[in-house]
C-alpha cells in the first residue's frame, strides 16, 4: 500500500512550487510587487523568523525613542505576504516624531507602559488622540499624519504592524529640513517663519 | 431574419445589468470599496460628465490659489472606477503648499503657465523638484509630501488625475495647525517652537 | 489675515468627506469589501482603540490556551484598513490547535515566554517548526496549516496582526469533527479510522 | 471532558461570523466590490451550487450558437468570490462573434467538439488563433476582442470561466449596430460604411 | 490612401508593446506578481493553449482518483492573468481527499459522472454538502478546507477553475503525515491518537 | 545637539530605501506587476517628469488625428504608479476612432476646443455620448468601446490619463482590418460583409 500511497502522491503533485511564499533575493532588483523569490530550496525556517525585534532600541538621543523596522529589508521572509512590523521604544520623554506611511496602514499594541498616540484625518483635519495602557491597541489609517509619545514615568514599549512589507516612514522633520530643499521653498510651502525652518535645517542636516 | 437576431439578442443578454460603472448614490452610506451605485435606469450621460473643472478657481486669497476637485463627492461617475481629477489655479506668486494625498499617486499636467513642483521621497528623504512647462506631466508617487508653485509672472493652471475617486488632500498646515491639537503635542511632535505653532494656529483658526 | 486664511480652507476644503477610514455599522448587511461605514461625525478616538486584548484569555481549558480576536466584529476601526490583531495566551502546556486563516497572512510577536510554532507549505509539504523566544516575529503565509504551543514551563503570550479586518479562522478539529458531516465522508476524505473519528466527534459535539 | 471542550469552542470562537463568502443580495444596490451579503443563517449549501449550465443552450438562430451564463445575477454565490463560469453551445456552423469581457480574462474548456478560437492583442493586433480539440483549454486575456467558431461537424460544446463575478459581455456587433448610436458616428469611429452600417442597424434593431 | 493610413497606424502605435499578457519564463526567479514575462515576440498562439487536460488521470491508486494541473507551471499562459484550471478523474468510489487551496476560490463544474461535493466554513464550521450531477457548478470560497467524491458507479469528470494562475493545493493528509512534522506535534495540536498519527506516517512516507 | 539628532536619523533610517517609486528598467523583462526598478541611486527628479505631450501630434492624416502616449515605454517613472497619462490631437473633422482600453479606465480633461466622446456599456448596449467643451471632463469606464471626436470648426486638444500605466490601446479597425486574421474569420465574427471587410483590409494593410 505504501507504493500506491506514494504514486497517489506523484498524482497529486507534480512538479512544480505552489506560490506559498516567496522570501526576497534582496541584492537583485525589486519589482512593484516587491522583491524575486529565491529557491524555495535554499529557504529554511530561519527566513520566516526574525529575532531583531527582541532587542531593545537605543533610546540615549534627542527624541529618547528608537524605531526598530522589521520590514522586507530585515526580514526578507515577508516579501509578497502583505504584512510586516517594527517595535518603538520610548524611554520616559521620549516621541516618535509626526509621520506618515505612505504604503500601509498601522495597528499599534502597546507592550509596556503608557503611550498618548494620535493621527489626524484628510480633508477634514480632524485630530484623534488617545492615551493608550498596556494591552490596548490603536489602528492609523494608511498615509495619514500621527505620532506616539511616552505618557508615563516609564519605559514604554509598543509593537506596530503594517499591512505591507514596505510601509516605507517618512517623519516630517526630516521630510521637510534634512535635505537639501532649499529655505524659501520650504518657507513657501510650510508657512513656516524663516528663522524656525533655517533653526531646524541646522540641527537636522539640511542645506539649502 | 430581424426576429431571428432578435432572438439571438434575448439568447446572449439575459436579464443582468453589467458591472461596468456604478454612479454614487451620494446620500447612503459609503462601504471601503465606495458609494453604493445608482440603478443604470436612472444613469445619463451627464453622470459620466463634470463641468466643474471648466470654470477657474477664485485665487484672491492669501496663497493666491484655489484647488477644484473632481473626486467622487463631485462627481458620482467616478465611483468604484479608480480615478478622479481636480484643477489648480495658481496666480503669480501662488502655492498649494505642501501635502499629501494619503489614497492616490497624482499625475500633473500643466494647461498653462510655469510651475515648480516637488515630493520628498520617504526615507531617503531625498527632494525631487523641478520647473516645468507648458504641456509637461510630472508623477507625484502615493502618500509622499509634495507641492506646487506657481514659477512665472502669470497665471498658471494644471489638471491632475488620481488613481483613485477619493484620493483624500491632507495639507500639512491644517492638519498641523487647524484643529484642536494642543501646541504642546504639536511642538513636542515636530520640533517647531512655540511661538511658530500659536503664531500659525492664530491665523488658521486652530485652538489648543 | 485670518478672515483671508478661512476662505483658503473655504477653497481648499469643499464639502466633503475623504474616505480615510470607514468604521464598521455591524448591524446592517456586509459587502464584499466589509461592512457600512458610519458617518464620520459620529466617530469618535475610541472607534480607533480596542482595549480588549489587554485582557487575559481564559485558559483553564482543555487545551490550556486561549485566542482573544481583535477583529473586525469586535474592532469595528478596522474595516476597510485591511489589518487586525489578536492575542494569544498560552499556558503551560497550552497549544493552539493546527488552523489557517483562509483570508489573511499572519505576523507572531511573542510578547512573554517561548512558543514552539510552525506552518506546512502546499504542494511540498515542508513543516517550517521553530522555537520563539521573548521577541522573535514570525510570519505564517495565508491560507497555510499552522499551529502555536507553549515550549516553556511558564505561561506565554504572543500579540499576532493579519493583513485583513476578516482573516477568518478554521481550527482544523472543529471543522472536522464539530458539526454534522457524517463520519463515513470524514474517514473517506481523511483515512482516519472509524473510531478516532466518532471519539473526536463525540469529544467536540458533531454528530453525524 | 465534553463540557470542558465546548468551553474551548466559546473561547475560540466569539460571536461573529466570518467573512468566508458574501452570497448576494440582488434585488438591493450594489457597491463597487458586489451586491450586499444575505445573513449567512439564511444561507445554504442550494446558493453554492448552480444547476443551469447543465442544461443545453437553444441553438436555432442566426448564430447557431447560444452562450449560458452563470454570473453573479445568475449564481448570487460567486459573489465576492472572483469567478464565475459560463456554458457555450455551438451548433454545427455555430459561432460567438467577435466580443469583449471588459472587467475579467477567460479560461475555456472544449467539453465535446472542435472549436476555433482566436483573441487579438491590443497595440500589436497580434491575431493568436487556434483549433481546440476535446479537452483543451485556451485563455484570453482580459479586456482584449476574441471569438469562438464550431469547427467541427456536429455541436460543440464549451466551459468558460472568469476571474470576476461580473465579467461583462460586449458583443461588438450589438455595441455598434444594436442601439441608437448614430449612423454617422458610427462610420466616421469605424471607417464602415454607410450601407454596411444600416444595413446592420436594420437587422440589429439598431436606430439612428 | 494606403500611405496615409500607414502613418495613422505610426501616430497610433509608437514603439510599445502592451501588457496584455505575460507568458512566463519559468526558468527564472518568480515574483510575488509572477513569473517574468517571456518576450512577445517569442509568444505563439500555442502558449495561450493547454492540451493536458484532455489527457485522463491514471486512477489505478488508493484514491480512485487523479489531479491534473494547468497551473502556471504547466500553461505558462495564464501567467499574470489570475485563472488556472486542473481537470479531476474520480473512478467509482473515488475521492479527492480533504484540502484546501491557500491563494484561490474554485469553481466546480461537473462533467461527467455524479460528484458529492462540500466545504466547511471557518469560525462557524458549518458544512455545506451536496451531490452534483452532470452539468452543475459549485463554487468553494478560498482557502477552505474541501472534499470531491465520486456518487455513481460511473467514472466522473470535473473541471475546476481557479482565480489565480497559482492556487496551491494543500492535500491535509500530505500536510500531516507526509512530512518530517514530529508526531508529537502531530497529535498534540490535531488531537488525534499517537497510534492513528503513526499508521498513516507509515502509510505516506512521514518520518518523525 | 547636531551629533545627537544625527544618531537619531541613524536610529530612524536604518540602511534600506522604502518603495516609494519602482522607475522601469525598460531593457529588462516585465512581470505581471510592471517593469523591475531601476536602483534609486540613479533616479533624477527628471525620471517624474515627461516633456513629451508638450509637443503638439502631426494630424495631417486620415483621421486628422494623432495619440500621444505617456505610458510606461515612454515614462519610466510611472512605473508601479498605478498612473499613465496621453495626449489627443484633433484637428477639424478629426477622429479618435473606436477603441478599448483593456487594462484602465479613462479620465478626458478638453483643453481647448470642442469634443464629442461616448462609450457603449456591455451587456445593456446603451451609448452614452455627449459633446464636450474646453474644461469638462469624462470618465470611460474600463475595457468599453469609446471614441472622440472634433466637434468644432478648430483644433481641440484633450488630455487623457488612465489608471494603469500600462493601459492598452486596441483601435477596432487595427485589430480587426490590420492584421493577418482571414476575412473569411472576421466576416464570420461580425457580419460584416465580405466586400467591406476586403476594402478595410486593403486600406489598413491587412492580409488574409
């Protein structure tokens, strides 16, 4: 019988991958649906876990918090899935600066600590903020302005998930002083006072 | 033979309505996938034709622009068809300042006039700006921060399409400055200070 | 000024409403994309947070683990966004049975202890098995066969996100043997034994 | 044991439903995505299953041919499921004319007879035609004008599939000579001429 | 005029060629997308046609049964355009054993033969059961779990189609007992008898 | 304060480029999902730009016409976009003649001039046409016949774009009269006399 049962398995699949997964080659070119799969043949286990998120960030600068991605680029196992994640970390003080995915929305569960999250809507402008405990969770709709901050005396740890593996972050800050755009644009376009946006260029690197 | 093909007509188109368009029924609730459609028995033409778009935008006012859309509220059309337009009108010296459209890529045409345009690209941070004519289209890529100007001494008009019928508009000063959001998590969120945020929250009518 | 700025929100800002997010009416009737939003002017911060999973499963159980979803029907912020959460709690011994979500891929942070998981590829066959420690992500592929137990000697906790507001969830013994599909099509479609098939579906109450 | 297991079924399975299939309601609006879904406690194993492809097309017309379609006004359980499947009978000297599917592509399969069937790509005007025995299966991809001829002496029969519950059906000899579009621009859109155009406007029913 | 036309069809048809298909290179790396496309010049009408399917499955096994594919890897025509079919032999007392597809719905279509046919919905476990007889159609939501028996004493014929060029097919009897899954984790997360677990390892080549 | 900010931008970005924008990498093979992307270490701000349908198309021929394409081929960087863009050239007693575009809808902004355009809706058959002046614009929904023409005594100008970037364009008299398909095919599939479909045949270059 175990014959038969292993020609009932040749019946059944022949030969060829099903397209279960496809863990990304990340030296070669991506396409718009994300990166080649590399040989189902050489993928193990160790593709699909990622263990960079068990470390906490650095939390010792300006903003006393460190964003850790776990997006296809370090986790190569999410490639074509739809869904990666990245933990926060926020000592006492700290924030993670106004931002926007352009690519994914964000539910955020709070692991430890005290966190006030909030994310402002299209069009209308209106600004959802909430102080969030340990254990609740927070959706951010895709590519809207929000921020995080530690609402307690303690460390706060959060973990963020996105349902893409290229959310792709872009904090405001850096957007609009850490390049090269030059101060009248920027003044022209932020209504910003020419003195706060040369302040900030100065600080984050910016020219121009 | 006209019976006949009669028959043929009865034989290939049973009694169904073809998904080929849905026009919003503006008034009901909407679902994530859009408006729900009106009966074909009630759809005209005109569903399928905006004039809105034909008429130039009042630009005497402090950014000496004006922004008509053409998304889905406007026109029910565009429902569940993955498109919609809007036109900018930028006087000399005019800005739509710097925003996102949180649902949609934008293409740009320029109908007339000189116009520099950006987007930021998210983190690379990299400024993607240029000056363009007459007749040019430039891409604004999903979510990212981006802006027009008009660049020479006379008015200016561009016709952009989304891919999308509700692309949503987030402008970065309203979002920020035009709400309830309190200056202290606006300032500690951005780093501006706190003579800039109540300065800009005055004149655009936030509180907080 | 102000009087000026006003009419450029005027302008900028017809009305309408974007679709940036489109909160669940539970009550009326689903559509394929999700259900009915309600009107943006009854929602509120708290359609966003779900405060449910900082809750503890009940796992004085036969399976001495507990699954506590976040999902759209009790999560109604979610729909539309394509994401949601849920939380397992595992105690000592626990196991979350084999299962797949037929709507989603899913994403394990492993928030206390360690936690034995794994996924069986289609067409090939191959178990992907590893142990978790405090930390570790993994991502289990839609619509896989897939399984959770606690590997450590004290209770453990993982906080899992899904790429849809609805992954569904089949639990593999309960589509087998909690409902009336005879015992004759089961042993036929599964070659289990007679015996282990009416011990099992005397065991979860199906009959047949 | 029992009670304890019928404890684990509570606990995993809170009080919803999932949303593993959305059967139609067809007599209220749809939305972009489908129809609305009909409460799945009034839905039985009766909506999955559709008993009308297994009857035989009435082939007694011009065409010598009759299409049987089971879409989503026809079948209200694809809804929401992107398929549906259609059944051609082609008498001998039967034909499908030349015809779009505007919103999906189709897989057919030659059930019993010979059929010649050719599909023309879009910016090449590539002509791929082929004569299909029993048993083959050909695509067309979708949006792209394709036909089906019996090849054979005696009946054929087909079995086509679609990636959408509505595909749609536009037969290029009733979208241009079966409505009130005007001769005129039917001629100077088609280089056809006059004679040729009413002269099927005359069998088609056609106006203008 | 000929002249003149030509130019027209230059003005029309600038050096491009349109996505209309995708015929993949099967050699190369895939993508979460696909496979890469072959060149359109080296496109024939016979990548658009499969004749595998006209071929019977050898049923002289345990099962009485055969699966024959045209998926992607077999009918690289259907690369890119979200179909694929696969023809089902059932002998008298033939099964198709319990399984799912992770990636696509299926449509049924009965072509000889009658066929008991049903599908387990998730989170409810409701089973919907029927027997089909020549010339019916069932539709099977994606990624639950499925069954085909043969109902008469006749061979039967069915025709499935999928809504993607890549179903997957995870037969549950591989996926258990066909691997190097530990029987341990075997009956700890199905509940199924150490001895039931090791009789159909033994039978299906699984080890462990 | 500089050195600290610039550990923090270190903290936020560690080493990988989000996916923002995918610009094609024309030389190489496609995927289903577009082109493979150029490295973003070689993308200007002019691969988002397009100066090509600035350039007025020569109509001096039969259909005193002519379509400029920003597609793909022509615009790299709207690659993974989601967004193309063309212009029509009609000069007086010009035509856009009857055509689909398989894999978009269309958006038509008139820029100057006057244009009559409709579409045919599948199934139903009903033509929805209207004569367009200098600002309205239209939506044709995807894979429908549709048509333009000049509806007044001066040139108009339209400018259209399609949400895809690779729409497709198949002109019916190309596909139909353009090719190597037999008449005895076409005449067979459309009813077309054989006269009329020799004279098109002659006049477009087609043989067979």
């Amino acid at each position: 019988m175990l014959h038969i049962l292993f020609l009932v398995a040749l019946l059944f699949f022949p030969s060829f991958e099903a397209a279960d997964f496809c863990v990304a080659k990340l030296k070669g070119a991506g396409s718009p649906s994300g990166y080649a799969c590399r040989s189902p043949a050489n993928v193990t286990v160790d593709d699909f876990v990622f263990t960079g998120l068990g470390i906490a960030g650095n939390t010792t600068n300006i903003i006393s918090a460190a964003v850790t991605p776990a997006f296809v680029q370090q986790f190569p196992g999410v490639n074509g899935l739809g869904l990666s994640s990245a933990r926060l970390d926020l000592a006492p003080g700290g924030v993670v600066p106004m931002h926007t995915h352009p690519a994914a929305s964000e539910i955020l569960f709070v692991a430890s600590g005290k966190i006030t999250a909030g994310f402002i809507s299209s069009s209308a402008n209106t600004a959802y903020v909430k102080t969030l405990n340990k254990g609740d969770v927070m959706i951010f709709p895709q590519g809207l302005l929000h921020f995080q901050i530690n609402a307690g005396g303690t460390p706060a740890l959060a973990i963020v998930s996105f349902n893409s593996p290229e959310p792709g972050l872009q904090i405001l800050d850096f957007a609009l002083f850490g390049n090269n755009l030059p101060s009248q644009l920027v003044e022209k376009t932020t209504f910003l006072d020419d003195a706060q946006v040369k302040k900030l260029k100065g600080v984050l690197g910016g020219t121009g």
